[in-house]
C-alpha cells in the first residue's frame, strides 16, 4: 500500500490517534486548519525547527524508518534541552517518495511517536506531502520555560568551566561502524544506540536552568570542536579544552583500542552526541554537579572560558595549541 491509495487525509486519519497525549480544553491539533494551544503567564514558547534530508543527514539503507522517525524528533528535543525548557507540540511536515511503503511511513511515525511519549510531547499537526526522489523531513518543536530560567549561548563569563553532560564521540563511533564495520557492530551495541536512537538531554537541561548555576548552555550536534566556537562567539571569549579530561565510554575506548581511528576527529570533530555543552562559574561548579549526579546524570569538566578569541587544546602530553577545523570538514556528513 501506498500514500496514495489512502490520500492525505486517509493518512491524517491514521496518525491521528495516540498523536495528543496531553489533551485538555481549547487543544486542536492535526486535521484542521490551524494548531491552537495555549500560552501561560510568566512563560516563554521556545520553537525550534530541523529539515532532515535523505542522503544529506541520514540514510535509508542503513537505518529503519522507525530509526528515522526517532532521530529526527531527537535533534528536535536536544534543542528545548538547549535552552533548559520543556518540550511541547510537534509539527512534522514530510515529502513521501515513490518508493517509501505506507507501512514504512507509519513505521516512522511509530519512532516518534515513542520518543514523543517519553517527553510528553503532542505531535499537534504538520503536512504531507510526495517527493519525486528523496525523503525529507522537517519538524517543527515548541517548547516552554519560566520567563527568567533560560539560557542561551552568549552568556558565558572568563573563567567558566566548560562542562558536558554525557559521553564524546559515542555516536560518530555508531556511524563508522554502520558504515564500514558492519560486521562488527553487534559488538558494540551502545555506540550503535547512541547513533540511531540517542535519548536527548531534557531532564538534564531542565535541571541545570532551574538550578539557575549555569551561565550559558547549548547541544552538542557538530562536535565540541565545533560547538563550542557558538558560545565562544556569542559571549566574545576564547576557550581552552583539556583532552584529558574527555569522557568516554568503556565501548568506545574499545572502539578506539580495535579500529585505531583518528581520535580528536571521532571524540570531537563528528559531532551527533546530542548533550549538553553549558558553562558554570568556577565557585557554582561543584554545586551543578552534585545537581545533577543526583539524578543519575553525567557532569564532566572539559576545559574553560578565556579572554581572547581562539580555541585553544591542550594535548594529553601538555602541548597546547590552537584548535583548527580544517581537514575535519571532509569528514562531516552533513
Ligand atoms: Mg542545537
């Protein structure tokens, strides 16, 4: 069976259930004209928007739709992480190629409709459409937070430790084994969870804007290498990071240990890890931390905010230098 055989609105119909789970008064969501839903006093929406393209972000021989669909809603969810809120109402719009079954299409929707339910998320509306080759998908996420709890990118002050809140590199390891250790994958069941089905960082980001320790937050998605030049930017300052101090996995040291990649590239230049990158002063630093090691979460001290504009590494035997991009870029899938 194909979308066409049950049209647009056969297909709204068979979406639509299980898509509110929240429902309550002056709620509309999909299958009408508009979405409506309600603004509360003293809060602000965040909305954040990702189009994922076949072949461009993902690929369809390598991963499930139902892969598909999660991640996609994942990119989403780490960036209401970013700004500490919570999310609320999903907007998927999707272009449906010829050759994508209506059963594979809802097997997409099942991906985030999981995810979705996990973070109490509606999936309030969107559109469908056909695509002549290639599968797009764009979501569409607000979010909610206290008018006075969020954080941004440019508020980090000299002197701030650089922290993340989970693993490096566990992800960019997943998609080199999906793509050229295929046989080997089974062995690292982790990696390969943390590339396809990640779980964003929401309860994270929620706790560090309430504890209001933090000075300036946001995902992981590129890499650190490269992430961390958007809160270099933004709060006019240069940063330091430690190699030594990286997090990792045990499976990605085993990783390392068996296929020998370029490491700084893997740990930092991929990116996908989907944590949080955030700043802290150096006197709130231990207090976030035991913030959120008691809810179970991970806090790792990777390095500092400094005067000036470089990124700066310094090297497990000592050497510091500045830390280039170039020669990563080739590397980068999307
Ligand atoms: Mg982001």
């Amino acid at each position: 069976m194909k979308l066409k055989d049950i049209g647009e609105f056969g297909f709204i119909d068979k979406i639509k259930h299980d898509a509110l789970i929240r429902e309550y008064l002056g709620l509309v969501g999909i299958g009408d004209d508009c979405a409506v839903f309600r603004v509360e006093e003293g809060k602000s929406i965040l909305l954040t928007t990702d189009m994922l393209l076949e072949r461009v972000h993902f690929l369809r021989e390598v991963m499930t739709p139902y892969q598909i669909g999660y991640k996609a809603l994942a990119a989403n969810l780490s960036d209401i992480a970013a700004s500490g809120g919570l999310p609320k109402e999903a907007f998927v719009s999707i272009a449906v190629p010829e050759d994508l079954s209506l059963e594979e299409l809802l097997e997409l929707y099942d991906g985030m409709k999981e995810l979705a339910r996990k973070f109490d998320v509606n999936i309030t509306g969107g559109d469908t459409t056909t695509s002549l080759q290639d599968l797009v998908i764009n979501i569409a996420l607000t979010g909610e937070i206290e008018e006075d709890l969020a954080l941004y990118r440019s508020g980090a002050k000299a002197g701030d430790y650089i922290c993340v809140t989970g693993f490096l590199g566990d992800s960019a390891a997943g998609l080199d084994l999906i793509l050229n250790h295929r046989k080997e994958m089974h062995n690292f069941p982790q990696l390969i969870k943390q590339h396809f089905t990640p779980i964003p960082h929401i309860e994270q980001g929620r706790a560090v804007s309430r504890s209001r320790l933090a000075n300036s937050m946001m995902d992981i998605s590129d890499g650190l290498a490269s992430d961390i030049r958007h809160i270099s930017k933004a709060s006019k300052l240069g940063a330091i990071l430690y190699e030594e101090r990286f997090p990792h996995s045990e499976e990605f040291q085993k990783y390392l240990a068996e296929f020998n990649p370029d490491y700084l590239k893997t740990a930092i230049g991929v990116g996908e890890d989907y944590c949080l990158l955030l700043t802290v002063s150096q006197q709130n630093y231990a207090r976030l931390k035991e913030v959120l090691n008691n809810l179970g979460h991970q806090f790792y001290n990777v390095g500092e905010m400094a005067e000036g504009e470089e990124i700066h590494i310094v090297y497990k035997n000592g050497r510091k230098a500045i830390l280039e991009l170039s020669g990563w870029d080739q590397f980068k899938e999307h």
